[in-house]
C-alpha cells in the first residue's frame, strides 16, 4: 500500500514548481473540461452532475481574475478581466436557463487563450514581475547589449511585458 500522505507532498511539490505559464494552461484545459462534461449531462438531462461542473469551472474564473496584475498587464490584463466577467456571467445563465448556448459561448472564449498561454514560454511571467519589481524599487532592469554598429533601438522604457497573471 502506498502511502498517500507522500503522494500528496509529490502533488504539492510540483505544482508549486511549476511556471505561472503551465498553471494557466493546466487551468484553462481544466475549464475546458468540466465544460464539456457539463453540456454532455445537460444533454443526459442530468442537472446534479451539470451543476458541479459548471460551479467548478465558475470557480476557476473566479480565480483567474482575481489573479490578474494589471500593474504588469495593462491593456491585456483589463481584456482577460472582461472576458472573465463575461464568462463568469455565462456560467450564472448556463445554471439559471439550462441552455447550452452559454457553455459553448465560453468554450469559444477559451480555445483561442488556451492556444495563446500555450505559446507563451516559461518563465515569462516570472520575468515580467522581477522587471516590475525592479522598476517599482527605482533599480534599472538589466538590458540586453546591443554590439556596436547595430542600429536595433532599445526597449521601450518604462514599457512592461505583456503577461498579466500573477500566480
């Protein structure tokens, strides 16, 4: 018999090494997942098991927006956030009118940001808060050197990456 107090702590460790980026990912497919299982029991007529997998899926919108930074994301995170409310409302209609219309409404939403935070390599999240924290802590982020005789301009200053998940 394995013991699963070790099993948890294996759980724990690796989500907790894991990249902002692939926790997105991983909650995003989860979404996608209990939403599809939602419309297969509404489809079964089968309300009870509906309604976990919409509270669930409901749940992790709720935790991604309240996850935003939008002192890192400007513009995109202010984007996700309406995207978030509008799914967040969808699930409230999917509950009070039982159509299958607002699950898949979110389903169109999520394809395309699945597909997006699947690109988005590892460790960008990461960066993109150590830069804040620099720049909010008066220090200079370190640039890149650009060799002599290369006329690629600099970064824009002030300017911040584009991710706007904190985790």
């Amino acid at each position: 018999m394995y013991n699963n107090h070790g099993v948890q702590q294996y759980r724990e460790t690796d989500i907790n090494s894991i990249s902002r980026e692939k926790m997105i990912v991983l909650l995003y497919e989860k979404m996608q997942s209990d939403l599809m299982s939602a419309k297969i029991s509404l489809g079964e007529n089968n309300r009870i098991e509906m309604t976990k997998k919409i509270n669930h899926s409901q749940r992790i919108v709720s935790e991604l927006r309240g996850a935003l930074d939008h002192s890192i994301g400007g513009d995109i995170s202010q984007n996700l956030e309406s995207l978030y409310d509008f799914m967040f409302h969808e699930h409230l209609e999917v509950l009070v009118d039982l159509k299958v219309v607002h699950i898949e409404n979110c389903l169109r939403v999520i394809a395309p940001l699945l597909d997006a935070w699947r690109q988005i390599p590892s460790g960008t999240g990461d960066n993109a808060a150590m830069d804040n924290t620099e720049t909010q802590s008066g220090a200079e982020p370190a640039r890149d050197e650009v060799p002599p005789g290369d006329s690629t301009p600099d970064p824009i200053p002030g300017k911040t990456s584009l991710l706007s998940v904190s985790a």
